[in-house]
C-alpha cells in the first residue's frame, strides 16, 4: 500500500471510517474521522483511549510514548507520515494527520 497514490488513501480512509463505526459500536475508544477531501491530507482524533486512561490511573505515563510512537512507524510502512501534536495520554485527544511521504 502507498499512500501517495489516491486509490490507496482514498481506501486508507475508508478503513478509519470503518474503525470508527467499531468505536461507536464497542464504546471503548471514541474516533472522529474527518471527510475525505481529494488532494488533502486524511484526518482523524481520538477523544478517549483506553490505554491512556489506564495509564492516568495507574501512574504509568512514562510508557506511553512506547504505544503511540509506533503509529509513526506504522505510517512510513505505507509511505505515508503522520503529524500528530497531541496525544491523550499528553492532552485532551489524539490527533492524526495523515499525508504521502
């Protein structure tokens, strides 16, 4: 999958928009998926993690970046990058933004 070519981000952010219906549907994160605009990068945040909270909880803050850092890893498999400035376990969500390498 590379998501420079639009096929692959258009279904890229289909499969989101499905992850966000699960969301909805299992009630443990909470996801918002932006609409799909061609030519511009996808977008998505998370208002609720789990893991983060259980983090919070437990005093356990400090391992988070190990969880969230691996999304960046994940995206340059798919010749994508991801800009994200906020994190749940760090602020008030989890943002992504998601565009080509």
């Amino acid at each position: 999958m590379d998501a420079n070519k639009p096929i692959f981000k258009r279904l890229l952010h289909f499969s989101f928009s499905v992850a966000q219906k699960k969301c909805g549907k299992w009630n443990d994160y909470e996801m918002k998926v932006a609409p799909y605009q061609k030519g511009e990068p996808i977008y998505y945040e998370f208002t609720k993690c789990p893991v983060a909270e259980f983090a919070k909880e437990h005093d356990l803050l400090e391992v988070m970046p190990a969880f969230c850092n691996t999304d960046y890893t994940a995206m340059e498999l798919l010749y994508a990058r991801l800009m994200r400035t906020t994190t749940c376990a760090n602020g008030a969500k989890c943002d992504y933004t998601i565009c080509g390498d």
